[in-house]
C-alpha cells in the first residue's frame, strides 16, 4: 500500500517591506571620524510595530532618514518593498518615498492654513487622485483616528492629541507600505499619548503597513512587538 503523499510545507514567505543591509554612516573627515551605523542589519515585516529606543546621539534620527532614502548611508544599502534604493537616482528615490513611506514628526507639520482634512486630502491630490476619492479616503481615516468631527478645523483650533491624529492620518493618506515616525507622541502628556498610540498601533495591524517607531516612552515601547536600540553604531534587539 502506498503512503500517503506528503503535504507540501509551506515556506515563511514574508518578505520584509524595510531592510537594512550593512548599513555604515559616518560623519566627520578621517582625522575625527564619528561612526553612527555600523553595519547595521534590519528587517521590519508588513503589520509590524517596532520601536527605536535610544539615548539621545545614538543615531535614531540618522537610522530614520537612511530608511525613509532622506540620506544615502556610506555604505551597504536599505530595500523598500524587496527593491534595493542604492543604485536609485535621487527622482527614483524621492518616487519610492511618495509613494511607499509616510513620515510622523515630533511635531504635526501641519499645513496651518488648511482645514484638517485638506491636509490629509492634498497629499492624495498630488498623486492623482481625484478631490471626490480623496475626501473620501481622507474622511474615513480622520474616523479611523477619531477625528472626524475636528475635520473642518485649522491644526491651531486642534488639541496636541488631534493634531497627531491628523498627522498620522495624513502620513497614511497615500496608503504608504512603511511608516517612520520620530517621537510621535513626544509632545503630549502621557494619557494623551497612549490614547494616540492605541490609534496609530490600531492602524498598522489593520493596514498592514510596516512601523518603525522612535520614541522615549518606554511603556509604549513595551505595547509594539519588538524593541531594538543602537549602541556603539550596532542595532541591537532589546
Ligand atoms: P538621535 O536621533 O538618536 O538623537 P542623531 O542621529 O541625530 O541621534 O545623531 C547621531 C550622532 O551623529 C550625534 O552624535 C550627532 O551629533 C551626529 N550627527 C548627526 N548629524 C550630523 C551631521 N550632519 N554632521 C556631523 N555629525 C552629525
């Protein structure tokens, strides 16, 4: 009698949407030469939340930038979506950047002359989409955020609170497949930022987009799936 035919396994197949290669940057000439990333390797998967924890002058705003193709590294290479960015030219770049990666700042950047959703509707625009689309989208992810009543408002009528959830609404506009952000509730009051967070964190496991997250706050470190921190150039997992 025969054996039954094995089943196939099945391969991990995720591939990561960010990944650093032995990525280097220095700064400084050759008599004080100041190593920030040294060889650093890193992988974050679709729906992932990873947090950068690090003492200030560690190198999170450096890692951030090469990631986001803001800054080329002096060495190795970073890949979006599987495609390595290195040999990109600086249009290619900056396409990959629109379209794939949203940014979250400390601060919302806001356009301060501009309705809420006017400034989650203009990144939409300038893509192509049309106005009707875009106030859609632009209107279902204030909801998302719980802010959909502020949505008329100008960012200054908005709360710290608000004006975070506007902004992560409007890094996610163009439905990016990475998002970076730098201290993204550093500048509210720990209830605030933990309702902010819960949000954000919702979003990503939702859209599936990829998260690294900087921030101090270690209880929202603890809330994301992996804490990784840089020391002496070297990201390590915590
Ligand atoms: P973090 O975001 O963790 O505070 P940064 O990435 O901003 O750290 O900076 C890491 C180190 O690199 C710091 O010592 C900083 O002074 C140095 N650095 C950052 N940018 C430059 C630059 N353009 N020229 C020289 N040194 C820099």
């Amino acid at each position: 009698m025969n054996a039954e035919p094995q089943v196939p396994r099945v391969q991990a197949t995720a591939v990561p949407i960010l990944k650093l290669a032995g990525v280097e940057r220095h700064y400084g000439d050759a008599a004080g030469r100041l190593t920030v990333l040294d060889a650093v390797d890193l992988e974050v998967f679709p729906g992932e939340l990873v947090a950068l924890a690090a003492p200030s002058g560690a190198g999170k705003s450096t890692l951030l930038h090469i990631a986001g193709l803001l800054e080329r590294p002096d060495a190795g290479d970073v890949m979006i979506g599987g495609r390595a960015a290195g040999k990109l030219s600086d249009a290619e770049r900056t396409t990959i950047r629109r379209v794939q990666i949203g940014f979250v700042y400390q601060f919302h950047h806001l356009l301060g002359e501009f309705s809420a959703l006017e400034n989650v509707v203009i990144p939409q625009l300038v893509r192509g989409l049309s106005r009707k689309l875009a106030e859609q989208r632009a209107m279902q992810l204030l909801s998302y955020m719980r802010v959909k009543q502020r949505a008329s408002h100008r960012p200054s009528e908005l709360s710290g609170g608000e004006q975070q959830r506007v902004a992560i609404a409007r890094a996610v506009a163009n439905a990016p497949r990475l998002l970076l952000a730098d201290e993204p509730t550093g500048n509210l009051d720990p209830v605030t930022a933990g309702y902010v967070f819960e949000a954000l964190a919702k979003l990503v496991r939702a859209s599936r987009v990829a998260a690294l997250i900087a921030t101090h706050n270690h209880e929202l470190a603890e809330r994301m799936d992996r804490r990784i921190t840089i020391r002496q150039g070297k990201v390590v997992e915590l």
